[in-house]
C-alpha cells in the first residue's frame, strides 16, 4: 500500500459490504474462504481480468461451487406478512382514542391497522374479508378531525377502489362528497395556510438551479462543467463566477435505499415522513407516503424485494450491498444486458489504453493535453456515439465511475464475489429472470450477465454513493438544537464528480432524496468545485483526515489544507491575532482620531 495502514483500509472495505458484527453472510463468507484456502484466492481468483470472469470460476470449480451453491440453496422467501388480527385490534383500539379526544394516538393506531390489513377478501373469518376498507374509513374520520382533510380524501379514494358491499360503499360515497365540499369551501384558507408554515409530511421542492440546468450533465448548474487531468481525473470546475448561496446541483437520485431503523417513519420510496402511510399490499415490512409512491416501488424494486427483504437484513449486509441490488431490481432483465454489454465496452477500450468518455455528448475540457491524447479521443468517439444509439433510453452514467479495480487485493473481490452471488440467489427466488429454477446449480448467461453486473455496482458504490441525512431541529434553539440523522444512501452520478477537499467550496444537504448542492465560498471560473467526504480541516488534524481518506476512499488528500498543514478550531483558539495600525484620521464630531486601516498579523 502506498499510504496510510493496510489493516484499517481493509476494514473500512469490509464495512461496505457487510457488518463485521451480525448476519449470516459473514460466516458464509467465512466458511467459504476456509474451504477454497487463500491460496486459491491469490493464485487462481486474484488472476482474473474481469467480472464476468470471477462469477464464472466461482461456479465453474467443483469445490468453490459446492462451498457456494449448497448453503445458497436454503435461502427461502422470508417476509412480514399481512395479519387481519392484528389488523382489527388496532382499528377498535385506534376508534376508542378517537371517541376519547385522542386524535393523534388514534392516527398512530389506525395507521398500523391500515399497514397490517391483508388484501380484501384474502382473510374472510375476520371482518367478512373488509379489513383494508374499514382501517382506510376509520383512519379518514382521525384526520377529519384532525382538520386533515385532503389526506382524508386519499384514504376515502383507496378505500373505495376495495370490493366492498354496497352499503360500505354508498357510506364511502357520501364521506367523499362531504371532505370535497369541505375542501373546496376552506381551499383559499388551506393554501394560505400551506405558504405559512413548514409540513414535514410533504415532498419538498429542491430550490431552483442558479444559472439554470446544464445542456448536458443532468441536476447540475450551467455554473459547472467537467473537466479532465491526468492526476484527479474527472472533476468539477466552475465555468462561471460563482457566489455563495448559489444552487450548483439538485440531482434526483440513479438509485436509493432507506436505512431499515426509518421503514416505520419514512417513505420506503422518496424518504419524506410518514403521517397516513400506505403498505405494500403483500408484506407489512415497509410503508409508502401515498399511493403514487407505492405504485412506483411496486411497478419496479420492490416486487422482488417484497418477499426477500427481512432475509436481506437478516443476512448482516451492508446498505450499499442493497443499493447494489436496487440498481438491478428497479430496471428490467433487458436493460441489465445493455448494461453489461456497456461495461463491456468500456473494459474494452481500458484495455486498449483509450480512457472511456462521459456517456453525455458534452466536449470534456481536457487540463494539459497534448494533440496526441485529443486524436485519440477522436478515434474511439464513433464508437462510443454508436453505443450510445443502440440504448438511448439507459442511463449508464454510474458505470463510468471509478471503483479502483486496479488497487483491490484477491480477497476483497472474492468476498464482495460472494455478495453479488448471494444477491444473485435472492433474485431467482423472486423470479426476476421469470424462470422456474431455483438452484444455482448452472447459472445461466442472463444469471452471469447480472450477478456479473451486481459485482460491478459493489465496486463503484463504495467510492461514489451518498448519505441522505435530515435536520432536526428542537423548540430549544432553531440552530444550536440541531441534529442530523442518517436516513439511507444513494447513487448521484453528476455530483458524484465532485472531488474533495478539506476546505470544500460546497455545502449539501437534501430535499426528500434529490440531493443540492449550495456555494459556501466565492468561485472564478475554471476554478475547482469540490464538497467534502468527510473529514473537514477545521475538526480534524491533517493525520486523522489523511488516515480517513485512505481507509475509506484509497487516496491521499493533497488540497491546500493538507498540503499546508491548517490549523483546526483548537488550534485557531490558541492562536492570538496581533494587529497593526496602518493611519488615522481625524473625527470631527467625536473629537478623537479613529484608526483608518489596520492589518492583521
């Protein structure tokens, strides 16, 4: 290792994948790396060029093969399922809070009621088979009288999409027509009430771009534009004066995953937080702020992930080890071979000594280049033009990131090989490849183009991703009282060429998931941009932070902070600052000389 201490950086890598601490999947791991021997590992696995390769040999030996496919063949579906009991007694238990005057208690009740009732008619011994509806009618008279009526409305509105009797029905009717009326009758008084007071429980709107959206890179400002060198690579510069407060970025996130300790306060889908939540129709796992998300999850991610999802956190893996899988669950089997094919290409041209360009048509500007490099450039541009015309529609900006493949010891790819085959395995038994095998056993070319493809997405997201965070704040103070919770994390592949510095240039924070990105210092044009991935010079001594940097991301830090050795907070404190005079002038009112100018020493 060029820096720093191998041993932290190797469990700092370990952290991404899964928990040191709990899980199944650590002592599989385990035993699998008992069996095959390092030596194997080193010898014959870390000899391997590609992905495709290392997903290959682990089914193609005997040994390997039976180490991995054996325990793998016991994974079963294992979920929180519906309870039509359980159900019931927070509904009558929620409409005793009600009749009480405790609307907000019964809400919370009601809203259990609404996330543990199973589809309608599924359980007819309790509730004749309604206990969807009546939870949804019940939970819309909490926020009637809660003065919630919009929120009433939605619940009335699914409540009558149900196969209910007729006169449940006609009741659900003459509700809907009572809240509308209301609605219309209040509806100056609701937006005005809106525009004054801040809801937690909406989706908020990321502020507007400065400058406007960039032509070609995706959530940034037209201030931004990347740029190449040789020594950091892709970056962002600023291609205009910038001035503090500006928005540089408000990207929506490739990919997404909420953290398991918020699925029963946040949306499992846009992260805002939940007051009338609505569950998925099959587990009782997750919860959705409305309809339109759940439609969205159901649509895409979360139908695999229904029946897997208390096995996934069962298993001790990491959230990035999940948002490797939701990468490929939220997309089709068809977009998972354009990928791959993609991914492919790329090596290719890696392989022949010519750096892959940006998916985007943008002219990357190049620091320092010689005409030898642009010509080169030219070369492979037809190329790359004619991929990008096979798959217009797929959005392979995240494979384009670095993931240091070059720097990874043999048994770091071979754990996180085990991951992607283990995440493999829970999706033939969800029947993403619409097969009815449920054995490894032969994995088939769609079952190697994914897991190959999962493998990938473990490497790049441990460089690139993103926490999501939120402020709270108490009624003690609106700023001392703060705190930031760490919601779950994301793939912002724009932002994500953001490099760092000590003294960054930017401040984040987040709107739902769409992450912005905000100036907190003055920029000229061509200047660096850069955020901070943790470790800020004012908190942190320069050998604590280079030890993050490398442990975490695998680079030495060499901004000005660094190189110049800064003073922290503490070190600002014990500093005495001396001023010089420079002249004086004379006040004519106050009859006394005032110093013109003085310069600090």
């Amino acid at each position: 290792m060029e820096y720093g201490d191998r041993h932290y950086r190797e469990l700092c890598s370990s952290e991404t994948l899964r928990s040191g601490s709990k899980g199944f999947f650590r002592d599989f791991a385990e035993a699998v790396v008992n069996k095959v021997g390092n030596t194997w590992i080193s010898e014959v696995f870390g000899k391997l060029l590609t992905d495709d390769e290392r997903m290959r040999v682990i089914f193609g030996d005997s040994s390997v093969k039976e180490a991995v496919v054996e325990p793998l063949d016991r994974v079963r579906h294992i979920y929180r399922d519906k309870d039509a009991k359980i159900s019931r007694a927070r509904r009558i238990e929620g409409l005793k809070c009600l009749r009480s005057g405790d609307t907000n208690k019964a809400l919370v009740l009601l809203s259990q009621a609404v996330l543990r009732a199973p589809l309608t008619g599924r359980v007819k011994a309790i509730d004749d088979g309604y206990s969807l509806a009546l939870a949804l009618m019940t939970r819309a008279d909490v926020l009637i009288a809660l003065e919630e009526v919009a929120t009433a409305v939605e619940d009335l509105t699914a409540a009558a999409h149900e196969e209910v009797p007729h006169d449940l029905s006609v009741e659900i009717d003459l509700k809907l027509r009572e809240c509308r009326k209301r609605l219309e009758e209040t509806r100056g008084a609701v937006e005005i009430a809106r525009s004054t007071r801040r809801n937690h429980y909406c989706k908020p709107i990321p502020p507007a771009l400065t400058g406007g959206p960039h032509s070609v890179f995706p959530g940034l400002s037209r201030l931004v534009d990347i740029r190449e060198s040789p020594d950091v690579g892709k970056h962002a510069v600023a291609s205009g004066d910038v001035r503090v407060g500006d928005t540089l970025a408000t990207e929506v996130p490739l990919a997404s995953c909420l953290l398991p300790d918020y699925y029963g306060t946040h949306c499992h889908h846009c992260f805002v937080r939940l007051r009338a939540p609505m569950g998925c129709p099959h587990c009782s796992t997750v919860a959705f702020c409305g309809r339109t998300c759940r439609d969205i999850a159901l649509n895409s991610y979360h139908k695999y992930e229904c029946k897997v999802l208390v096995l996934l956190i069962g298993s001790g893996m990491s959230i990035l080890s999940a948002l490797a899988l939701r990468m490929v669950t939220q997309v089709d089997l068809q977009t998972c071979r354009k990928l791959h094919h993609k991914c492919n290409e790329l090596l290719e041209l890696k392989t022949e000594g010519k750096a892959p360009k940006c998916q985007s048509e943008a002219p990357i500007k190049l620091e320092g280049s010689a005409s030898k490099s642009a010509k080169r450039r030219q070369r492979k541009k037809k190329l790359l033009e004619n991929l990008q015309m096979k798959s217009p529609e797929v959005d392979f900006r995240a494979y384009e990131l670095v993931t240091h493949e070059s720097l990874r010891s043999a048994i770091d790819f071979f754990e996180r090989a085990l991951m992607a085959v283990f995440l493999l395995k829970c999706l033939t038994t969800v029947d993403y490849f619409e097969s009815s095998r449920r054995t490894l056993d032969s994995p088939t070319d769609d079952e190697i183009t994914t897991g190959s493809l999962l493998l990938r997405n473990l490497q790049l997201l441990q460089f690139n991703a993103h926490e999501i965070f939120e402020t709270r704040s108490s009624n003690e103070h609106r700023f001392r009282s703060n705190k930031t919770v760490y919601l779950g994390i994301a793939i912002y592949p724009s932002v994500a060429r953001f490099n760092h510095d000590c003294y960054p240039a930017v401040t984040r924070y987040f709107a739902g998931r769409d992450i912005v990105i905000r100036a907190t210092r003055p920029l000229k044009p061509g200047e660096v941009v850069a955020e901070n991935y943790g470790p800020i010079f004012t908190k942190r001594n320069l050998k604590e932070r280079q030890r993050v940097l490398n442990g975490r991301y695998w680079f030495k830090c060499t901004c000005r902070a660094c190189t110049q050795d800064w003073p922290d907070f503490d070190g600002l404190i014990d500093y005495s600052p001396r001023f010089r005079w420079d002249h004086f002038i004379y006040c004519d009112k106050s009859e006394i000389f005032l110093p013109a100018a003085f310069f600090f020493m």
